[in-house]
C-alpha cells in the first residue's frame, strides 16, 4: 500500500479529488495504531494525517486546544500535562492489545471517539470536540464549529465526523475542551464480589454523593493481572476518586465505609491508583500477543454481567468490566460467535457489540460494527453520500459505508 501524506490541507484536498474522479478508494489513517480495527478496506492508497502535526493555538486560561489531526497523542499530553490540564474522555492506547507501532494521534483518537475510564462521568470524546476542518469525499475543505464552547454553529456536523471512523471525510484540525486535572486521586478496591455483586455494589457507590470518576470490576480471571498481582484477595471491585487532597481523603474515607457493607475493602493512594486506571483504561489483560478474538460491547449497567453468564453457557468467555458494568472488554477463546454474542445482546435489552481485534481470517468473516437498524443504515447510507458521493473513504470499513 502507497502512503500519501499531505504537509496542507489543499494538497489533501487535491489529492481526495485525483482519487473521486477515478474512483479510487483510499484507506484513510493517522498513526495507523489501530491497524486491523474494523472490517477491512481494499484500497491502494492509504491517506495519512501524520504530516498534518502540531498545536496550532492553545491559550490554558481559555481550557481549549486545537491541534493539526496529525499531531502525535503524546505531544498534546505532554502540553496538557505542563499546564496541569487534561483530556477528560481518557482516550486509551490501542497498541498494546492491537500488536501494533507507531503513535497515535489526536485526529485518530476522534475519528474513532476513543474514550476510556472516565466517560461514564466525563462523555464520550464527541463531547469535548468543538470544532473540525476536513476535507470531503469532493476534496472541499469544510470548517466546523469553532473555540468557544457557547458557539453551537456546525456543533452536529463535529459530533457527526467523531466516530465515523473515516468514512465521511478526512480529518486535519480538531479543537476540543481540555479541564483542569484532578490533583490527586485514590481508589477504594472491593475484594471477593461476584459479578451480580459487583453490579449491586457500583450502583450503590454511584447514588452516594462521593463523586465516583472511575467505577469497575475485575473477576478473578483477570484481577491477578494489575499492579503485579497485589490488586485484591480473588476479584476486585474498583472505584475511584478524583479531586484536591482534602476532599478525596475525605470522600474516600466516606465511600470506603459504606462499601463495607458488601465486602473487605482497602484504598490504593495515587500512584497505584493510576497505574490501575492506565492498565484498565488499556486493556491491559488481554494484551497478550494473540489474536483472540477480543470485544467491546456496550450494553447497560445492570445487565452486563447477565450477558457474560449467559454466553458461558455457550461459549469460552473472559470478561471485564468497566463504566459501572456497561461496557464489557470480553475475549472470546476460540471463534468470535459475534451471532451468538448479538442475538443475546438483544435479549438482554440492546446495545451493540464491536470487534476489535481478531486473526485476519475471522475478521473477513465477522462484522466488526453492530448492524445498524434499517431506518438508520438508510440515514447513515444517505449522509455518506452526502458526504463521499464517490464513496472513496474507508469503503466497508464500517456497516453501510
């Protein structure tokens, strides 16, 4: 494959032109870290962001950035980190369980709508992106939205480019919000819950005003796994606090406490804590070096860990939780069995279920997106032809695009 990597967004824009008049499709990527993510695209050329790089206006008192698309992950967090700010979505690192290289960057992180740990409390990723610039499947430069956080102009046009994987344009400016960082941050560990336990024990700890920012469970399969094996006794129930010293010394005090009422609990102090996160946030159990089929299936709270004994009844399954039980990071040991999974997702009340890593052979064989429904695959089939009216971005990589 060909990469082209464009230094100005009129070079992208011719280059999205040559390929619309000849009808050649383009794999569009940044750092390529998520390589495999998806179903496959077939295409020659590969359009790449990583030239499109830097931070092209950032002033902390106004707590938005905005940054070429290109522009490496690690570079903006280190800028945030300077001036004790942060991404509150918590965009995980997909190169450990994906076995990939590279940097990812800030314009992959949106057009994917990574977003970790924190998104049960903070949003999605789409929710701190303000405005976009990219280029259409016509090779016109299009402007959206903008840096102040009032301004709603073009606002659905930016959600809509977050998650559209790109399918619908590409990518070469993203300006989002950026909140002050916690100053520190300690996590109540819950040893020896079942799952349903697990479940019961989140939800209670969610209805106190402690101001939970971090809320999982981690079977006994997987618990072993973090900080080097000294986690909990068997599966551990995590809950996080985030804030200034005295305020979750004071909370953390408080929620400990109350979650004695379902098990033994102990408090780990900020630098496990993070450790915690980052390895919950990344995925870290299943980075193994294989390609077990591994899922991100979103469904709600209450229902998570119904799906997981359900599929054990069917299938070899290991599974985490996180977002207070609804989303699911569940590998499959064999076959990726998405029928089996989706049919009892629907079961269960809905949500939708993505593959995100798995051999080559099963993933031309699985659709890695949740089949939309007809009255929305027919709206996502009219906006990408709005959008891409040659249909040369990303074709197939989702459903209906």
């Amino acid at each position: 494959m060909i990469d082209l990597s464009p230094l100005t967004d009129e070079e992208a824009a011719a280059i999205v032109r040559s390929h619309a008049r000849e009808g050649k499709p383009l794999a569009v990527c940044g750092g390529n870290t998520r390589s495999g993510f998806g179903n496959a695209v077939a295409a020659e050329n590969r359009l790449r962001s990583s030239n499109l790089s830097g931070i092209t206006a950032y002033n902390p008192g106004e707590m938005v950035l905005t940054a070429r698309s290109g522009t490496p992950l690690a570079e903006i967090e280190a800028a945030l980190a300077e001036n004790g700010q942060m991404m509150a979505f918590e965009p995980m690192d997909h190169r450990p369980i994906m076995g990939t290289s590279g940097e990812p960057t800030i314009g992959g992180v949106f057009a994917a709508n990574v977003s970790g740990p924190r998104r049960f409390v903070a949003g999605a990723a789409r929710d701190s992106l303000l405005g976009v610039s990219f280029i259409n499947g016509k090779g016109e430069v299009i402007k959206a939205g903008g840096r102040v956080m009032k301004n709603v102009t073009g606002l659905d046009l930016v959600k809509l480019m977050a998650g559209s994987h790109g399918t619908l344009g590409f990518l070469t400016e993203v300006t989002f919000r950026v909140p002050p960082r916690p100053r520190t941050e300690a996590t109540i560990v819950i040893s020896g819950l079942n799952d349903a336990e697990a479940a019961n024990a989140m939800a209670a700890a969610m209805a106190l005003p402690a101001e939970v920012s971090g809320a999982a469970h981690l079977p006994m399969t997987v618990a072993w796994k973090f900080l080097d094996s000294t986690l909990s006794e068997g599966e551990g129930t995590c809950l996080r606090i985030e804030g200034l010293p005295g305020s979750v010394d004071a909370r953390a005090t408080k929620l400990a406490a109350a979650m004695g009422a379902f098990g033994s609990v102990t408090r780990l102090e900020q630098e496990e804590s993070v450790r915690l996160w980052r390895d919950i946030r990344d995925v870290a159990p299943y980075a193994d070096g294989t390609p077990r089929p591994v899922w991100r299936v979103s469904v709600a709270p209450g229902t998570g860990h119904q799906l997981v004994a359900a599929l054990r009844l069917e299938a070899g399954v290991d599974a985490f939780y996180d977002w207070q039980g609804g989303l699911i990071w569940m590998r499959m040991e064999a076959d990726a069995d998405a029928d089996l999974l989706r049919r009892f997702i629907k079961a269960l009340g809905g949500g939708h279920a993505t593959l995100i890593r798995a051999s080559e052979q099963m993933r031309a064989m699985t659709a890695a997106f949740q089949p939309q429904q007809e009255a929305v695959a027919l709206l996502s089939q009219r906006l990408k032809l709005k959008f891409d009216p040659a249909g040369i971005f990303n074709p197939g990589k989702m459903a209906g695009a």
